[in-house]
C-alpha cells in the first residue's frame, strides 16, 4: 500500500471570505452569499460537468489549506468547554485536512460553477466534487452524539446581550462603508452566545476587566456585566510597524488595517486596556 498519494486540485474557490474567522463553520442557508468554482483550463472540465446542472446541491471536496498541523483532541467552537476526538467532529485540524460541504449548485457557464452559501475561504483548493442526492445523502433522523446535545442548548435564546460603545459604532460604520469589511454580526452572535475566555473562539482574557475577541485581522475589546456585553472598540490584531515590513503585503485586510491605524492610532483613553501600550 502506498503511505503516501499525490493529489491534483480540480479548481480553485472565489469567494469574499478572505479570512477564517468570515467563513461559517457550515454553510448558511441564511446568507444570500454567491460564490464561484473556477475549475483548471486544458483538462477536459467541460465534459466532466456535462448532467451536473440538474442537481440542486453539490458536494465539495477540499482541502484546509490555511492549516499547519493537526490535534488528536480539539476544541470546538460551539457548546461547553470540552475537548473532543477530531474524528468526532468536524474541526479543520485533522490528518489529512479534509473538508467536506454539500452546496447550493445556481448554474454552471463553463468551467465556472456558481454556488451559494460555502464555508470556505478564499483561494480554497478543490479536489472533487460530487452531486447529493438525498436518497443516498440525507439522514436527518439519524443521531448525532454530542453535537445533538449542543444544539438542544443552542436552540435556547441567547443569554447575553452585546452592545458597541459609540466608539466601536463609528469604527465599525467606518470600516463598512470605506472598506466594506463588517464582522459585527459573527462577533455579535459568538459573544450573544457565550463571551467566556475559549481558544478556538479566539477569546481571551486582557486584565481583571477587559477581554478581548480575535476576528480575522481584526480585534473586538470587550466587557461583561451580568448578561450585558459591551464592546469597546475595534482595533487590527497586527501593529503598525509589522504591517509596514517587507514581506507582510499579503495580510488580509492590510490596507484597511493600515488606514484604520492612521485614524486611530491608540484604543481612545476611555476604551484603552490595563497594561495595555
Ligand atoms: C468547521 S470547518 C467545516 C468544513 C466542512 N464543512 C467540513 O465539515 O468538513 C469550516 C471552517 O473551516 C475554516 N476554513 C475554511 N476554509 C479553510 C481553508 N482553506 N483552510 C483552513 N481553514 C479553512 C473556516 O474557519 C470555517 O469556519
């Protein structure tokens, strides 16, 4: 047996979601998303389509190309504090990082494919892909261990409520109108849920009051009273000096991130976190 097979991506994904933190952790049936599978040119693509566009939904097979390492154990982001198997679960961090999404499949022109909702990031190898067929795919009695267990909890309105300070309002109007990047309603549904300092939510404790939640290239300091939670202000998860350096150009949001700097270039005074510079 081989230890070892070479795999050739059939296309590549476009969509907005340029970093993690956009992208869901399934896709949204919600979002009015449209995204595109560029399959590769020169290697009979065309004909491979050919009896795919009757099909409502398509699989998607692909690769967490963005991941360095895997975990035998792994934190998922929704419900309480435990670590579970990766097989377990669905988590980006597996031995051969395999992704697998079933699609809305809205119209094929080519060796383009236009497709809704995704949970993938930009620039997404694909490997193959398949159509669903409820007959064979779909099994919605079937159990679901843990995660059913996650749901019934999530099904429960959300426990807490999230506010922005006027300050966090203007920068995060500021960020959505001159550069069309808004994470508020991802960071309002991750902290409405549970604003409690967790690694894979990219939350973490910053001095006895202030906590603080990583979006993507971006960062959201926050309070919690009781159930109220208070964001503070916006600020990019990267310094100034670092976003300037050779080499660095290819940091998501940088240039939204080096604007946003030159407007405000310290958390303002009221908003600023203990032991913070
Ligand atoms: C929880 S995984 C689920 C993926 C797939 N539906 C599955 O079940 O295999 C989805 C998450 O993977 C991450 N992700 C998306 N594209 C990625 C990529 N190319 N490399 C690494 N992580 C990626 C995003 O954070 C997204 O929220």
């Amino acid at each position: 047996m081989p230890t070892s097979l070479t795999l050739q991506p059939i296309g590549f994904l476009r969509t907005r979601q340029q970093v993690k933190f956009q992208a869901g952790h399934q896709p949204s049936a919600a979002t009015e998303e449209r995204n595109e599978l560029e399959l590769l040119p020169d290697c009979g693509y065309e004909d491979a389509l050919r009896d795919l566009a009757g099909f409502e939904r398509v699989w998607l097979l692909w690769w967490f190309h963005r991941n360095e390492n895997w975990r035998p154990l792994v934190l998922p982001p929704r419900g309480p504090i435990q670590r579970r198997g990766v097989f377990a679960t669905r988590s980006p961090h597996r031995p051969n990082p395999l992704g697998l999404t079933p699609v809305p499949l809205l119209g094929i022109a080519g060796r383009t494919l236009l497709l809704g909702p995704c949970d993938l990031v930009d620039g997404t190898p694909v490997f193959d892909l398949k159509p669903y067929v409820p007959s064979f795919d779909a099994f919605p009695d079937a159990r679901a261990g843990w995660i059913d267990e996650v749901d019934a909890a999530m099904s429960e309105p959300p426990k807490f409520s999230v506010t922005l300070t006027p300050t966090a309002d203007a920068q995060a109007t500021w960020l959505r109108t001159h550069w069309s990047i808004n994470f508020i309603p991802r960071l309002t549904e991750l902290l409405a849920r549970d604003p409690s300092p967790h690694r894979t939510r990219r939350i973490r404790k910053r001095g006895p009051t202030h906590a603080e939640i990583g979006c993507g290239a971006w960062l959201a300091v926050f309070t919690v009273a009781g159930t109220a939670v208070s964001v503070l202000a916006l600020k990019p998860a990267y310094p100034m000096t670092f976003l300037l350096r050779e080499g660095y150009q290819d940091i998501p949001d940088r240039d939204a991130l080096v604007a946003f700097l030159a407007q405000w270039p310290t958390p303002p005074a009221a908003d600023r976190v203990a032991g913070e510079p």
